[in-house]
C-alpha cells in the first residue's frame, strides 16, 4: 500500500472522531522519519478556540515531540485543504511536505494566499480526496 495512502487513513480516522464529537470533520497526522509524531483533529468547539485547527494542533504535537520549532523533515496529512491560517503556520515551522485530501474552494490557502508555504515544502494533494469530502459534505448535511 502506498505510504501517502496509509498515513492519510489514520488522518481520515481523526477526521471521523472529530465528528463524532460535534466538531468539523478535518484530521491530521505528522511523520517524521518514518513514524506517526502526532496525530489530531479539530478541537475549536471543544475548546471554544477558532484557531484549534487540526492543523494547528498537530505543529504543536509534532514540535513537542522533536523539541524544536521546525518541522522540515516532517510530512504533514491532513483531510482538507489548509486554510490561509494554517498554511501560515505551516509556513513558519518549514513543513518538509504536505498531503491532503479534498480541495477546499471556499476557505483553502490556494484562494487567499498560494505562496504563504514554506518555498521548500513540497505538496501532494488529491489523496483519498474523495473519502475526505464525502465526510465533509454529510457532516455539514446532517447539522442542516
């Protein structure tokens, strides 16, 4: 099995437990060196914070873990898109590579700010794009 589609089943397996408590479907995971350093979800309804991205928490999990500011050795997956926020940050800590699923044509960096990653971080979108959209499109039908 390719290792993108792996990694990003584990970030889709986040996605599903963030649903499950109510929040946006959006998981991530970070490897570094071959191993899972962090794996998260949303979290901005549970802690009432607009920039608990899954995102967000997963570059404090993945900085924890290795001590340091910079994740250039580091992949990220993540479900959706990054938005401008996000991919801000992910510029900042100097992401090696990002892999996402689905698109995000309302709210994704590509809209508002396509050069705000890192000039070095490579990007793979398109994985499970499909799986990651399906989760999105029913948890935003069932809350309507």
């Amino acid at each position: 099995m390719n290792e993108d589609i792996l990694y990003m089943k584990q970030a889709l397996a986040e996605a599903r437990l963030a649903a499950e408590r109510g929040e946006v479907p959006v998981g991530a995971v970070v490897v570094c060196r071959g191993r899972i350093i962090a794996r998260t979800h949303n979290l901005t309804e549970t802690l009432t914070d607009v920039t608990a991205h899954a995102e967000m928490q997963a570059i404090t999990a993945a900085a924890g873990t290795l001590g340091g500011k910079y994740l250039n050795e580091c992949t990220l997956y993540v479900t959706v898109e990054p938005c401008p926020m996000c991919a801000g940050a992910l510029g900042w800590a100097q992401l090696g590579r990002l892999v996402y699923g689905a698109d995000d044509p309302k709210r994704g960096y590509h809209v508002y700010a396509p050069g705000v990653l890192h000039p070095k971080t490579t990007v793979t979108r398109g994985v499970l794009a499909d799986e990651a959209g399906t989760l999105m499109t029913e948890f935003f039908r069932k809350r309507r």
